[in-house]
C-alpha cells in the first residue's frame, strides 16, 4: 500500500534517523512510502504556547498538503494528538465547513507509528533484531489523548534478542511539555531528573518511545550526566536488523558527525561498551 | 474590589518554583503527601465500576447549574429563607467581609471560630476581622497549624503537607503556650482537641463555607473529617456561611453523586468521617440565627467566559494537586494562590483578571494527569491552552510575539522552511561539539543549563529524501 | 416569606450579571436537569446478609465495635457493650425507646441539658435513620430517638442502635430514602473523627465522638 508519511517539523530538522528508520520499516514490510516535500509544521507548538492564530494557516496547510493521501504516518503521538484533539475546533472557529469536511478526512487517515503498524497494518513482528535491554517511556500524549494500548510494548517484544523491562512510574511526564521546558527549565529538569533515575534503576542499556521530545528531554538529561543509557524511537529499533555488536543502525542512530561518542575507547561502540561495563 | 487572597502581588511562577525547587524538606513532604493520597484514591476509585458515570454526571450537573445559575441561586434563596435562614450576596471580596463583621458586630461579640473555608482566604476574612478588634479562630487542624505558625497553605485539602510533625510539634508549643508536648502525631491531635474544646463550647458566633447549596430545599452541606464543622455548626447561637455561587447543585438527590465523588477524590476515602446539612434554622437544635453570604468575587467573570466556564464545576477535592508532576516538584506556595495547582492555574487568573498571574497558566507541561482524576471531568489542559491565548491576545509578549511569528512565517512555505533549517545548521556550528549543543545562547540557555541539546545533523529527513531519488519497492 | 435581601444592590448585581451573560435560555431549566445522563448504580446487588456483613465489615475497618442481637436482647447487648467500655453514664434523647435501657446504666434524658453537662457524661446512646453499607456510614437526621446535634458531638462515646431494616447498600439508595423523609437536619457519620494532616497518618479522634459502637438489631 502507498502510505503517506508526515515526518513532522521537529524530527525532520533534528532527528532525521526516526523518518528513514520508519522508511525502512515500511519498505520491508512491502509498502511503498511517499514523502510530500510541501509538508512543513502541525502547529503545535504555536497552538500550545496560546498562537491559535498562528497555528490556523499551518493546519490549513497541512490539510492541503495531504490532501488524497493514503494512511499518514506520523511518527510523534504529540503530533497526532494535536491533530485529533485542536483541528476539529479549530476549523469550527474559522468557520470554515470545508475546512472542517477536510479535517475529518484527514484525521480518518492519520496514524500514529505504532498505531498504524498494529491497528492498521495489523502486523506485531516487522522482522527486527536489536540485543539489548529496552525499557519504554510512555508519552502523555499517547497516554492520554491516543488511548495507546500496548501496541508499542508488542512491537518491542516481537524484536529478536531484545529484552524488555518495564519502567516503573511510565506514566509520570518527563518534564518536556514543549515550551515549558524553557519557560520553566527548572521545574522541567527536575521532572526529567525522576523519570531519569527511573529509567537508570532498571538497569536497560536503550530507553525507548514513540516520541523524540520525549526522548530530547530525557536524552539530554542523560547524556548531560554521561550515563550509559542510549535513547532511541521505537523505530529505530523496528528498524535494525542484523543482530552482533556493530549494527548500522545504530552507527545512524548516533547520527551526529563522525566522531564516537565521547566513550575513551575512541571508535568502539558505546551500547556495547556500555553492556561490557 | 476582587481578591484572591494575596495573588495579585505573588511572584511570577518560574521565579517562586525556583525557590520552591531549593526546599528539599518541602518536595521531599510533598511528594510523601501526594503519593499516600493518590495511592489511597487509587484503590477506592478501582473499586467502583461507575466512577466514569458518576464523573459524567458529576460533570453535567454542574454544567447544566451553570446555564442556569440565576435560576438556581434564586430558588436557593427562596427555600433558605423559608425555612429561617437570611441570605446575603457579595459582589466582591470587601463586601462579603463587611457583611460578616457587621452581623459579628449587631451581637456585640468579638470572637468567632472557623471552619475551614478556602472562600474566606479569598476574600481575606481574617485581616478584615482582625482590623476591627474581632478574633477569629480557625479549628481546623491544619489552619490552626497555619494560624499559630504566621504561615500559608500549601494545598487545598491538606494546607500543612509542607510540615512535619516536629515542626507542628514546635509551632503548638509557642502557640498554644505549652510547657510540653509528646511527640507523637496523637499527642499533636489531642492538645489540639483540648486547646479548641473550650472554644467550641463557649464562642457563640461560628462561620463556615459550604460544599454544596441545596437549591430545592434551602439546605446547606459541609463535608469534613476532625469534627471541627460539626462544632462550629451546631453550637454557636449564631452561624454565618459564606459561598461561592457556584456551589449550588439542583436537588437533594443531587448529593448523592457528589458526596460519592468527593472523598474518594479529595482523601481516597469511601467516606468522609461527617457530613453535615442544615436546613436554614431549627428551633432547639442548633444556631438560632443563620445567615448564608453568596459570594461572587470574579466568578460571574469565569462564568463569561464560555470555553473557561467549566473551572467552576471544581468541587475542591485537590485530586488534580495530588495527580500534578509539577505540583510535586514546587508544592503550593510556588502558585502564589490560595487556589494551587492546576486548578489554581486556570482558577486564580480567571477571577483575578488576566494581567495578574499570567505566568499561572504556563506552569504545567499539559500533561492531562489533573482531567484524568477530576471528578466533575474539568479539562484543565484544554483551558490552560485557551487562557495561554487570552494572554497572547489581551497582552502579548512582544519579543516572544516576533520570535513565534517568525517560526510561524518559516513554516508557511517548505523553502522558507528548509532555508532556516540551513540557518539555524550554520548557527549552531560555534556551539556544537560531538553533535551536541552544551551551552546555548538566547532562550536555550535555559534549557542547556540542565541539559544537553541535540545539534540538528548536516542532513535532515526532506534532503535525505531528495537525495535518495526513486524510492525503493 | 418572601426574601428582604439586605444587600438589595449586590443581588441586581449578580444576577443581572448572570442573565447577561447567559442570555435568553432557550429551555426552561427543568428540560434541562432531566437530560442528564444517570448511568451509575442507583441501588445494590447484595442479598440482605451480605449487605449486613457488608456494613459490619466497614465498620469494624474504622475501629467501630459492632455488635448483633435479635430484638428482645437489645438491652442487654447494651449492657455489655457499655460494660466492655467501661460507661456507665450515659445521656440519652428524651424520647428514646425506654424498652432498649438495660438496668445497670444511668441514661439522664436530655432535658435543659448544657454543653458543659453533656461534655461531662460518659456517652450517649441514639436510634439512628439509615446506615449504609457500603461506605460504613451511619445516618441521623436527628428525629425522634436521634437526638439533637449536639448530643451526638459533645460526649467522647456514641452507641448507636441500627436496625436491619434500616440497612441499605449504597449512597444513592440512602439519599432517596432520606430525600423521602425531607429532613432539614442531616448528619452522617462514617468512624470516629480522624485527620491526616500531620505527615499524612490517619489519626483518630480528633473533636467527634472518639469511640463509636453500634449494636445491630438484625
């Protein structure tokens, strides 16, 4: 099937790997993906932050953008959940009926990542191998306003070699709440800083989610302390595939210029640095 | 004139978090508090498969009081006054004191003890007493810890979360002027019931809240666990209640969706220890005069306010406090509001009017764990994000205005877009080491203060794309 | 009696507020109250003696002694429940049942009594209006054998008698029998006075009733 992905604003500019990860997945279970390079911004962020009037062109714009799409793709439960909970509204208070006809439609083919594989591609395991200890951040957008159930948590226990552990309080938010982060730095931080030591007493080497902002919070937070605990999509971990040490994968998933990691072994990988330690 | 208590003057949240952040004694108090109550509603909101029914009804019947609240005020006061009762209205927060000190001052009395009441913080009751030679007593444990420690509440159900025993232990020694006192939380309890059993039996004014105003009978319902309401509503000559307008409901039928939604909500109980409800006057039980002050003070303002309206469903249960990450970190004093939490978020600015506590509505990372547990179904969340647009619209900050019209102008188009990702590529250089960004200038400063930054990387997804050409099959 | 508001100028206020607001309401407001949706239990499922084991559960959960006798025994299951609490004198409503008093107390009837009288006895003993079983409350509306409010809050010791058919499973049940009666007093009483506001330890006792006892006559 043709599925549309909307690699949304913030995983386009920062965290490039999440899209060809979930490309890849995609492609190797037989779709064939298509990016509409129009795309840019859901508005959430204006939205959030109290710039309704902002946010309105952005979703017109990404109404028409996707326009006669087939299922979306959209690898950020925030995403969608501004999508589904703000464009009905706010298409009623432009007043606009074919506005509001063309959010209907768009959001009957909207999918959150794990939402699209389990529920409408009906598929668990995507043929990954990732050895390694994972546990799982649930974001309060997929909590809360995607009603996920245990789709992301299926998807991880059907990848070869992993093991999953459950993190304790993974309901709890990590403090990244888009602008809040930085209008309230400290009150933020110090909610990563719980969600962090969480996340540290399971012991996992990866903390995964099926959000990046989730994972910018925790993941600096982590690599601020030079902690041993990689963050990674849920795709990106649907994505890898041969098993051992060296996996391309994450090789891109480091995504940053050449240099390792700062680990003092200079060129040796750190998730497997980090399990040997 | 309208008061929040001290609102209008509090500090911006950011600020008053800061130091909140600093009091290890305090979050270590706050999260112990929150966690023993959520746990404990936990378990009695499992119990019962209709709580989701309960909250939606809980939710309509205030909605519906609200579309009619004229209606049901009046019919209130019909009732209340059939019965004995004298009903007052207050359009603001001086007013309701002056009514108060002059039904006080007609009985030549001097004295008054109190149950708690989070309407009589609001309009500062206490000061406007005092001011005129009146003394008022709170007989609420927690107030009277409050009281006698010259210090301010810290949640709405619980006010002194923030103090440990040995610091009540110390605040009733000075207070209460004892030569010594156990240490046990029953040694606490029990000079307190002796330091307030001579006021109970002696003062003959008593002034109350109310949870509820029972609309066809004129009844009024306090809910509590220490025995203190039971006390200071039955045996004074004379009793005055003073409540906000919204806390009328229909019938009498009525209370029993809420006297099931409240304490497991508010204490994670099946039941409070007493509820009391009171009929205007009745002859040889009880208060021989009884007068309710309606109270609006800023709530005609929330009700104005169509998409904000629900606020005034809230039935101070504090769920919201207790479920809140933020509240966890900072405790109440940090809102600067009696009204703490994400209910003092949207609750606070609305009666106050927007220019004070415009910060209030920014201290929450819209998490959706308050709407989750709110009995009366109050979508904090969504309102937080409406009075974050009333800010921008009424008052706009100027240099963040340009900053999220430039954002918004950068994704109007993909070329703009991809243009700025190159920009913000070519900043970045100076700042960025290993593919991360320790010490960011600007408003990120306050982000890499704590934490690193990711550095966007040479390529983003969209040039990824063009680059790769025709996709594979 | 019609309303002589005395603020006259804050009630115009108010509601003239309030109508502006609102406007013309389309429906008057008893259309309205009608659609609301009641889709949580409005009675129990539980047999009679589940009910009662039920209620003698949540009771006991809040430290209350409970005791059960048919009813020729009621005396002197009072008389053991006093003597197992060491009161013996205790206040009791003028017009309570004189049938239930067993022999070795002294119940003075509540006549002209003071505070100060009634916070020097032993206790008091009442009949009670309802009790609900599932949240271990007990419900007075302070009618004949009840009391008024005062001899209920003032002495240290209630012994409550609750009568079998007074039991009822839930608080909606409750309220509708109450709602029935139309009571202009209502206290409902679920354990003894507690308070968590130091450290959060539920402590007992604070100005209520510090030991409850109910004998069940069922």
């Amino acid at each position: 099937m043709l599925i549309d992905l909307f690699i949304t604003c913030y995983n386009d500019t920062l965290f490039p790997e999440t899209g060809k990860a979930v490309v890849t997945v995609l492609e190797r279970l037989g779709h064939q993906v298509e990016f509409r390079e129009a795309q840019t911004c859901c508005g959430q962020m204006h939205f959030n932050t109290g710039y309704a009037a902002e946010a309105l062109p952005l979703m017109r714009r990404t109404i028409d953008v996707f326009r006669g799409s087939g299922p979306i793709c959209v690898p950020s439960a925030s995403c969608v959940s501004m999508m589904r909970d703000h464009y009905p509204s706010l298409a009623a208070e432009a007043e606009d009926p074919a506005l509001q006809a063309g959010v209907e439609a768009f959001l009957a083919r909207v999918y959150e990542f794990s939402e699209l594989l389990v529920d409408k591609l009906q598929v668990t395991d995507v043929g990954a191998t990732f050895p390694h200890k994972v546990t799982l951040h649930t974001s309060c957008h997929s909590l809360r306003s995607l009603h996920l159930a245990d789709q992301p948590v299926r998807l991880l226990q059907a990848v070869r070699g992993l093991e999953f552990v459950a993190l304790p309080h993974h309901d709890e938010c990590c403090g990244f709440g888009g602008t809040f982060a930085v209008k309230n730095a400290e009150v933020s931080t110090a909610m990563g800083l719980e969600k962090v030591r969480s996340i540290q007493d399971t012991g996992a080497s990866v903390c995964a989610a099926g959000d990046n902002s989730c994972l910018m919070q925790i993941g600096g937070l982590l690599h601020r302390q030079g902690a041993a605990v990689r963050c990674l999509h849920l795709a990106e971990i649907l994505a890898a595939r041969e098993a051992g040490a060296n996996l391309p994968v994450l090789r891109q998933a480091q995504g940053r210029p050449e240099r390792s990691r700062g680990t003092p072994e200079g060129g040796s990988h750190p998730i497997a640095s980090s399990a040997e330690r | 004139m309208i008061r929040v208590g001290d609102a209008a003057r509090a500090p911006e949240f950011p600020d008053a978090a800061r130091s909140a952040l600093a009091n290890t004694q305090l979050r270590r108090n706050v999260r112990h508090a929150t966690d023993i109550i959520r746990g404990k509603r936990g378990l009695v909101v499992a119990e019962m498969d209709d709580w989701q029914a309960l909250r939606d009804a809980g939710s309509r019947i205030k909605a519906h009081v609200l579309e009619h609240l004229d209606t049901y005020l009046t019919r209130f006061e019909e009732n209340c006054t059939r019965a004995g009762g004298q009903v007052h209205w207050a359009a603001d927060a001086d007013e309701a004191n002056r009514i108060v000190i002059d039904i006080i001052r007609a009985h030549g009395q001097s004295e008054v003890i109190k149950v708690k009441t989070m309407t009589s913080d609001e309009t500062r009751l206490n000061r406007a007493l005092e001011a005129v030679g009146i003394a008022p007593y709170e007989t609420d444990l927690a107030d009277l810890i409050i009281q006698l420690g010259n210090d301010r509440p810290s949640h709405i159900v619980v006010p002194a979360l923030h103090r440990n025993r040995a610091e009540i232990r110390e605040i009733f020694l000075r207070g209460m002027h004892l030569t010594e006192l156990g240490r046990e939380p029953e040694d606490l309890t029990t000079a307190a019931r002796g330091f307030l059993r001579e006021k109970f039996l002696r003062v003959p004014v008593g002034f109350s809240g109310a949870n509820f105003l029972v609309a066809d009978t004129g009844g009024v319902c306090v809910v509590e666990s220490e025995g203190n309401a039971r006390m200071c509503l039955t045996l004074p000559r004379v009793l005055i209640t003073m409540a906000g307008i919204e806390k009328v409901v229909p019938t009498f039928q009525d209370l029993e969706v809420f006297l099931q939604l409240l304490p497991r909500s508010a204490t994670g109980e099946r039941m409070n220890p007493y509820n009391t409800l009171w009929t205007g006057i009745t002859p040889g039980d009880g208060p021989r005069e009884f007068h309710i002050v309606l109270l609006d003070n800023g709530r005609t303002r929330v009700l104005a306010d169509a998409q904000a309206r629900e606020t005034l469903h809230c039935i101070r249960c504090a769920a919201c406090l207790n479920a809140c990450p933020v509240y966890r970190q900072t405790g109440g004093h940090a809102y600067g509001s009696i009204y703490s939490g994400p209910i003092g978020a949207i609750l606070t600015p609305q009666l106050q009017g927007m220019e004070h506590s415009q910060s209030l509505p920014y201290a929450s990372s819209l998490c959706g764990a308050c709407y989750e547990v709110c009995p009366v179904k109050i979508n904090i969340p969504e309102i937080l994000i409406h009075l974050r647009r009333r800010i921008v619209e009424e008052q706009g900050p100027y240099l963040e205005r340009l900053a999220m019209k430039g954002a918004a102008l950068a994704f109007a188009d993909p070329r703009w877009f991809r243009c700025a990702q190159t920009i913000g590529r070519f900043l970045q250089r100076p700042f960025e080491r290993d593919g991360y960004v320790r010490t960011a200038p600007g408003p990120m400063a306050a982000w890499t203060s704590t934490r690193d930054l990711p550095a966007m990387p040479r390529q983003s997804f969209r040039q990824w794309w063009a680059a790769r050409g025709a996709p594979r099959a | 009696m019609s309303a002589h508001p005395s603020t006259p100028a804050a009630r115009s206020l108010i509601l003239g507020r309030i109508r502006d607001i609102l406007g013309e309401r389309s429906e008057p407001s008893e259309a309205g109250y009608r659609r609301i949706p009641r889709d949580y239990r409005d009675s129990g499922i539980l047999t009679f003696e589940a009910c009662v084991a039920l209620l003698v559960d949540r009771l006991q959960h809040y430290q209350v002694g409970v005791h059960r006798c048919d009813p020729p025994d009621l005396p002197g299951t009072i008389a053991a429940a006093l003597l197992a609490r060491g009161r013996k004198h205790l206040v009791v409503p003028s017009d309570i049942d004189r049938d239930w008093l067993p022999p070795a107390a002294e119940f003075r009837p509540d006549e002209g009594l003071s505070y100060s009288d009634l916070n020097g006895c032993d206790g008091v003993l009442t009949a009670c209006s309802l009790a609900i079983a599932n949240t271990g409350t007990i419900v007075l509306r302070h009618a004949a054998g009840e009391g008024r409010r005062a001899l209920t809050l003032i002495p240290d010791y209630h012994l409550c008698v609750v009568r079998g058919d007074q039991i009822v499973q839930t608080v909606p049940e409750a309220i509708r029998r109450l709602a029935a009666l139309e009571p202009a007093l209502v206290t409902t009483v679920s354990g003894p006075s507690a308070t968590a506001d130091i450290e959060m330890t539920r402590i007992r006792g604070v100005h209520g009733p510090r030991t409850l006892d109910v004998v069940l006559v069922a």
